[in-house]
C-alpha cells in the first residue's frame, strides 16, 4: 500500500487540515461529521451496498485492538507473579513482552500505522506464533483442538452455506451497534483477555466473512483466501498478520471504488439519492405549473400584477432542479446541515469541508436566482395577446 502521511492520534480530530481527508483519517477517527466513518459507514451500506468489506475492516482492526489487550494483560500478570523477573533474568518469552513496547490501545483502531507501530505490531504477532500452545499466557489452560476445528468437522461440507455453532451464535460485533461482545476491559481482573478469546475472534471472522457461502462473504483473491484459512485451520494462528493483506486488499478496494464517491455526496453536497430524487419530482412539477400558468397569462392578456405569481412556481421549480442536479440544498447548507439519511440532519462540523460547501451554495444560489429572473422577466414582460 501507497505510504501516506503521519496521522494525529486516533480519535481525534485535526482541525487545521486544509484539505480534503483520506480514507486512512476518516478510518483513524480524525475528521468530522459529515465526513466521519459514521457518515462513510451509513454510505457505504445504504448507496455503495458494500457494507461488508467496511466491517470487516473494522473487525480485523478490532482484532488486533484485542490482541494488544492480551500482550498487555499477559504483561501485567508476569510482572505481579514474577516480582524477582529483574534480579532472575528474563526467559525468552519474558525478553520479548519487555521489548514489544507500549501496547496501550485507549483510542480504538488505529490506521496508517508509521514504522515504529508497525514494527510494534510485527512483535506482537511474532510473540502470540511464539506463544501458540504455550499456556504460560493461557490462565485458562485452554487450547484449539484441530479436531474441533471448522475444516476438520465440515471438510467437504464448506459449498453447502451451514456456518459453525458456538462463538458465532453470539451477537455479531457490528460498527452500528455501539458495543462490541469482544470488547473488554484489560484494566480489569475479571475481564482479562484470554487467549481463547483471540481463538474465537480469528475464528468469528474467518466464519462470517471469508469462508465460501459465508453470511457476510466478501471477495477476496484466492490466493488471500487460502494463506488464511491454512494459516487459521492448518497452523492455528490467530496472530493480526494473518488478516494483514487482506485488510491491505479491503482497504486499496474502498480507497479506489467507494470513497471517491462519498467525498463527492459529502465534502461537495449535502444531499442523499432519495431527498434529491423528491426534489426533482417537485422541481418538475413547479415548472410545469409555472409555464402552464405563464401561457395562461399569455393568452387570456393577464395584467402584469397577476402574472406576478409566477415568481414563486419558477423559483421552487428553478431552486428544486438546481439542488437536485448539484447533490446540495444551498440553504440548508449556509445553515450548516448535511443530510446522512433521508429526513435525517447533522451539523457540519469539518471546517474545510464546511468552506467547500459554502462557496457551492452561493454558487447554486446565484444560479438560481439568475435563471429565475430571466423566466419572471420574459413571461411578465411578453406582450399579452387574447385568443
């Protein structure tokens, strides 16, 4: 993937950025409504009809966020059972929790990663290979048995779309729904990650978006698909690298096909399809009664101060027609609303994007207006003949 610029913290906002975002800072939590990934999630579901590929996104990041939590947790439990580690000496496994670095994850995910997280993330993933089967780190004493494993239980099974019981009957872990089922809270005893837990997560998006006849099946290069189900399956790893190029492949994927699109709907319009679609239904409407009307005035010799009406069906037609051809609703804009779904408003709060916005509804407002007037003139102004 392309190198792209170093990124604030994630979760925060960058409000000095005097430019259009990328999809890495919409991702990263780094923008506002109504370029957030609030407002790229509701587009990507309801106009790109691609939804899945966001989520599982979303869940590989949520993974390796839950692997993070692990290092820590295993981090904090050796140095309270082994409080003489320093004076002993560190055994392998020790050594390389030391020099993993700061595992903290209190932000959430985080995208675009520089060289020094990324190399973080590589030692994560060689230690938890190191780790696999050792249960050093697994206070539950837990295992994968390759016996109670999807390929050995449905070998020869996968077309026929049945999807495994256990992990994946629960809840599923959705950027909608607000919570996350595999979400914990490290700092607290009772809600340690577990190594098992890093199994099911693996496992949960292997089930829901990779296999052939998958609930949520995306389409991924086959050689993608089988480096991961042999490395899940075969190998029993549940280490982040083993979603790394396909995430790399999701994200190119949305990067060249879907956002270009959404900045489109919502750094330059303030508009969904279907608000646009009433628009112009009204839009034509108003015109057709505005020119039915001018032609009346026309040919019955109306005086000048009835054809005056005519003002306000060749406005609400021209002010219809324009919102609707350039995806914005100027007044609704100088007023600092987007609209994410039909009917359904947020503020504006990207200040460049807010800037954007404001130069095209004047824009749309003059033409409007310009447009207007020509119809007024020429149909109050054409010289009346009674038939």
């Amino acid at each position: 993937m392309a190198d792209r610029p170093d990124l604030p913290s994630p979760g925060v906002p960058d409000l000095n950025r005097n430019r259009l975002p990328t999809l890495g800072e919409v991702l990263n939590r780094n923008t506002l409504a109504p370029v957030d990934l609030f407002s790229f999630y509701i587009y990507m579901r309801d106009i790109q009809r691609s939804v899945d590929y966001l989520d599982f996104w979303l869940d590989v990041t949520q993974h390796t966020s839950l692997c993070r939590h692990f290092i820590r947790g295993l981090r904090r439990s050796m140095l309270l059972n082994t409080p003489d580690l320093e004076k002993t000496g560190s055994k392998r496994s020790s050594y390389v929790l030391d020099h993993i670095g700061d595992m903290n994850d209190p932000s959430g995910p985080v995208t675009d990663l520089d060289k020094n997280q990324k190399l973080k993330d590589q030692q994560l993933s060689a230690y938890l290979r190191h780790d696999k089967g050792n249960t050093t780190g697994n206070p539950n004493g837990s295992h994968h048995s390759p016996q109670s494993s999807y390929a050995s239980q449905h070998s020869g099974q996968r077309s026929s779309g049945d999807r495994p019981s256990g992990t994946l009957d629960r809840p599923r872990a959705s950027f909608m729904t607000g919570h996350s089922p595999t979400r914990t809270n490290s700092d607290s005893p009772a809600h340690a990650v577990a190594r098992p837990d890093l199994r099911a997560s693996a496992e949960k998006i292997l089930y829901t978006y990779l296999l052939p006849g998958a609930e949520r099946e995306i389409i991924l290069p086959q050689g993608l698909l089988n480096d991961i189900v042999h490395a899940i399956e075969e190998e029993g790893r549940d280490d982040p690298e083993v979603f790394d190029a396909a995430q790399d492949y999701t994200f190119q994927a949305m990067e060249r096909d879907a956002f270009p699109g959404f900045l489109r709907a919502k750094a330059l319009g303030n508009l969904v399809p279907p608000s646009s679609f009433v628009r112009l239904c009204i839009g034509l409407l108003a015109m057709f009664g505005g020119f039915w009307g001018a032609f009346v005035c026309i040919l019955l010799d109306k005086p000048k101060h009835i054809r005056c009406w005519l003002i306000l069906p060749f406005t609400i037609g021209v002010y219809s027609i324009s919102s609707q051809q350039y995806g914005i609703d100027p007044v609704l804009a100088l007023a600092g609303l987007s609209e994410y779904t039909f009917m359904n408003w947020s503020r504006i709060r990207e200040p460049y994007v807010r800037t954007l916005l404001n130069k095209r509804a004047l824009m749309v407002l003059f033409f409007t207006v310009l447009l207007g007037v020509c119809l007024i003139i020429l149909f109050i102004f054409v010289p009346g003949h009674r038939l």
